[in-house]
C-alpha cells in the first residue's frame, strides 16, 4: 500500500512535469491588452531619446524583461498587413527619413485608422534600426490601440 | 551676384544631387532564417531590417534589429534572445558590402537581374565575410527587389549551442533577404 502510494505521487510527479515543459514549449506570446505600460512618450521625443543615446535608450524602453509602452503620435502612414507580414502604422517623428514603427497583427489594426489621425498605440519597444549613416525606425511590436 | 553664388551653390549641390538619383532604400526589409534538423524546424522573420543601395557604385548596407525577429513560440523567441544571440549586449545585425552584376542604367528596364552580394556581416559583434548569389528584379513600375539566399554557421560568430538542444539546432542556418526597395528622394 505505501509502496503503491509512492509509485502513484511520483507518477503524478512526471505527468505534472511533463504537462508543464510541453505547455511552455507551446507557449505563445503574452498579450499585450494585458501588459501595463511603464513608459508613455510622443513618437518625436522616443526617436529623439534614441538618437541621442541608443543604449540609454534601449535601457530605459526595450528593458531586459519584455515589456509595454505606449506611444502618442499622429499617423504618417498606414501600410497593410496579410497573413505573413504585419501591418505597419507609422507615426511622425518630424524626421521624414524616421518613424515609430508599429507592427499590428491584421486583426488588431483598428479600422477607422487613416494618415492623419492622433492615435496612442500600446506595444513592445524593440530598438532603434538605423545604423551610423542609415536611417532607421523605433519598432514597436504586437501593438494594440491605447488609451489616450 | 545672387545668382553667382546660386550658381556655386548648385555646382557644389550636383554631385550630391546625382548621388541620390542613384539610391535606393527600404525600411521594411525581410529577412528569415530557417534551420531545419530531423528532430525539429526553427523559423523566425523580421520585416524591418533597413537598408540603403547605392546602385551607381554598388555599395550596399542593411541593419537589424536582432530583437525584431519573431517566432511562433515565445520559449524559443526567449531563448533566441538571452542564450544564444545576447540580444541585449548584440543587438544589431549589420552588412556593408556591395551588389555586383547590375548597372544603374540596367534599372530602367524590366527584368530580372542575377548578381552577387558580397561584404562583410556581423552577427553576434563578430564580423565574416559573405559572399552571396541573388537576383535584382525590376517590374517596370518603378519597383525594384531584391533576393538572396545564404548559409551562416552559428559557430563562426561564436554563437554557443548547449549541448542539450545541439541535434536541434542546425550546424548552417539558412537566411533568406527579400528588400523591396524605393528610390531615395
């Protein structure tokens, strides 16, 4: 009897363990909806912040742990999305080489969005791409619309 | 004598001027890589590597943002990031080099070009030579893309693989390029 009780807790043991590692290997990204952001900043003054000191930057938006920010700016530019490719809002940066690039999944672009319009995106902050002498963007990814 | 230093300024101005009629860029460049080992497939894509082509003297260059790729699985994307790539401490992904094998005249006429990509990469903060086939295709439209293909060995930009998860992992990882590029104003 003791000998099977054992047998069984270990058995549930393993099962527990294995259950756990193949739902973390099949674990999909944390949403954003459910992320606090820990920045909010206009679009001009985020690129600003990273041309000014990449690693400052990068430190302070990108973080060593995933984390949102959300972003306030008007639409330069909106360029669709399929089911390979996200879709892309750019927000003015006053830079026309530059913009906050914000990748939305299809589904979560809001509709009603055009060029134009003053939008707050939520999203995770990747890094500025520019290099040296290339122009580049600050990415935001898995976006969603924020409150303003 | 307005229209003397007008004049001057327009000289100095020319060369640059014909500079930029010559450069192309994009902002939304792809690059995926695949590696592909019996016990499991690893994919990942970015679409917002930029680059910049001077196609009057070939010399091209890309950045990216190693943190951009995406996979299906956060595990992996993690892992990617903290173990393998040091996303924090690397975290770009660069080439300068140049495209041989197309003019500039040769862009104002559809059609698809073979050429060959060659440069320097830096992957990981260690730098190796790459030398690459691809293709310019211009659609006549004003579109011009380009494609290439190559392999990259983790290991030679000192890319360290546990030995846990080395059968997983693919010994040369392909990289797939795809820039839709779009004339510099």
């Amino acid at each position: 009897m003791k000998r099977r009780n054992i047998f069984l807790i270990i058995a549930l043991v393993v099962l527990g363990g294995a259950a756990f590692g193949l739902k973390e290997c099949f674990r999909g990204h944390t949403g954003v909806d459910g992320m606090d952001a820990v920045h909010a900043v206009d679009a001009p003054a985020l690129l600003a912040e990273f041309m000014a000191d990449d690693a400052a930057a990068r430190a302070k938006y990108v973080g060593s742990a995933e984390q949102a920010i959300q972003v306030n700016g008007v639409i330069a530019a909106i360029e669709a999305g399929n089911d390979s490719i996200p879709a892309n809002v750019r927000l003015e940066t006053g830079d026309p080489m530059a913009s906050v690039a914000c990748e939305f999944a299809p589904a979560d672009l809001p509709a009603a969005w055009k060029a134009g319009d003053r939008v707050s995106v939520k999203g995770i902050c990747q890094g500025y791409t520019g290099d040296g002498m290339l122009p580049g963007d600050v990415v935001l990814q898995r976006c969603i619309e924020a409150e303003q | 004598m307005t229209l003397l230093s007008n004049a001057l300024l327009g000289l100095a101005l020319a060369p640059l001027t014909l500079l930029a009629q010559d450069r192309y860029m994009t902002r939304t460049g792809h690059v995926d890589f695949h590696s592909s080992t019996p016990i499991e497939d690893i994919h990942a894509d970015n679409d917002k590597a930029v680059s910049v082509w001077d196609a009057g003297t070939g010399a091209l260059e890309i950045s990216m943002l190693i943190k951009a790729f995406t996979f299906k699985k956060a595990l992996m994307q993690e892992h990617f990031n903290e173990n393998y790539m040091e996303s924090g401490k690397f975290p770009k992904s660069n080439f300068k080099g140049s495209i041989k094998g197309v003019t500039a005249a040769q862009l104002a006429v559809a059609g698809t070009y073979p050429v060959t990509v060659e440069g320097q990469i830096t992957i990981h903060g260690v730098e190796k030579p790459v030398k690459a086939g691809g293709t310019i295709t211009v659609d006549g439209k004003g579109g011009i893309r380009a494609d290439s293909q190559f392999k990259v060995k983790p290991a030679d930009h000192d890319i360290k693989i546990p030995g846990a998860v080395r059968d997983n992992i693919a010994e040369s990882i392909q990289i797939t390029v795809r820039f839709d590029y779009t004339k510099m104003p």
